[in-house]
C-alpha cells in the first residue's frame, strides 16, 4: 500500500492553503469553498498529498502546544538556511537549527499557524530518487 494523503483539522484551511501554495510551491488538486473545506494540497512529485480542512464534528489541534518532535510536516530543502529565512519573512517563526553527524541538516520552523514544518537536507538520500 502506499499513503494517499495526511489529513489536518486546521482553524483556518483557506488561509493555510494559500500560505502553503504560495510560500512551499504546494499545489491544491481539489478544494472546496464551502465547509468543511476540504483541501488537497499535492507536493511537486505529484505523489504526495495532504488534506486540511475545517471539520466542526472534530477539536481543531492546538499546534503551538504539540512539541515539534510530536508532529511535524517535513519537507526537503537543497539550502535549508535559505528557505527558512524566506519563509520566516513570509510568517513562520524558527524553532531550531541543528547538522546531525553525518551532515543532515534539519531546521525546525512553526507555520503562521504553530503547525511545525522541518526543512530536511539530507546527507544521504533515504529513499531512492526514481
């Protein structure tokens, strides 16, 4: 099997997609105007997808409280040094910057909405790049 997509109750998913599309280059595949406005934002593979939306049936999470080593979106970076000052001019704040031994980089940043996003430079390759 393979995932299909990450799904996040979010306060404010319009707002939050167009941050997304605008700031990480997210593309919305399918989104809807009207509640629970269901948007799918797809990654520039095309293969990887998530679904924010605003479902009055379920609690929105509370991001800023969720440690970022609880949750977090990840996102590969050539120069994460560089997109993190981008995205912090766009509204994100820093929450660390850290090398690992062996030469990844991993810098941990919040969304305007406290959903923690990682921007991962990856010495080594985890999956193989078809």
């Amino acid at each position: 099997m393979k995932i299909e997509h990450l799904a996040l109750n979010v306060a404010d998913p319009l707002a939050m997609a167009a941050w997304y599309e605008e700031h990480l280059g997210l593309v919305a595949v399918k989104k809807m105007h009207e509640s629970p406005f269901m948007i799918f934002l797809a990654d520039d593979s095309g293969k990887i997808m998530i679904e924010i939306y605003q479902n009055p049936k379920a609690s929105v999470l509370d991001f800023r409280s969720l440690d970022p080593l609880k949750l977090h979106l990840a996102f590969v970076s050539t120069d994460p040094g560089v997109d993190a000052q981008r995205l912090k001019r766009a509204g994100a704040t820093e929450v660390s910057d850290d090398t690992l031994p062996d030469g990844t980089r991993l810098v941990m940043l919040r969304d305007p909405w406290g959903l923690a996003l990682q921007l991962v430079k990856r010495a080594k390759d985890l999956l193989p790049n078809p």
